[in-house]
C-alpha cells in the first residue's frame, strides 16, 4: 500500500524539493491532488505501481549514465 510517507520519499529522491509538481506531474494528476494524498486522501489503486514504474526509469538511466562513465575512464598504465 502506498503511503504519504513513501510517496514523499520516492518524490524527494527523484526530483529533489520540487518533487511535488513534479511527481504529479509524471502520475498524470494535478499537484493539488497530489497534497490531498499527502494529508491522507486514499489514494487511487496503481498509484504505487504508478511510482515503481517511474523509479525503475529513472533507474535504467541512471544506470546508463554510469555505463557511459565507465566506459569514459581510460586504463591507468602499469
């Protein structure tokens, strides 16, 4: 069950103090509505499954980023 709590702590790991419009914003809803799940409104089924999906894209981009700066590295000579 998604929770205020876990909705605040994917939203602020992923968009930082701005999370709020931009959570909403990428769950299709308005931020107001976004504040009514805060103060404790239920939110709507497959919010949670709404948000894993955001943070696994964020995570496959984060991964390719890393990627990217492994590959920039060059080999120290021995």
């Amino acid at each position: 069950m998604m929770t205020p709590d876990l909705l605040q702590r994917a939203g602020a790991f992923l968009y930082g103090d701005r999370w709020k419009a931009m959570l909403s914003r990428d769950l299709g809803c308005s931020d107001r509505t976004l504040r009514r799940w805060m103060a404790g409104k239920p939110m709507p089924a497959g919010t949670l499954e709404k948000v894993r999906a955001i943070l696994a894209k964020h995570r496959r981009a984060l991964e390719a980023i890393e990627d990217a700066l492994e590959a920039a590295i060059e080999p120290v000579a021995a």
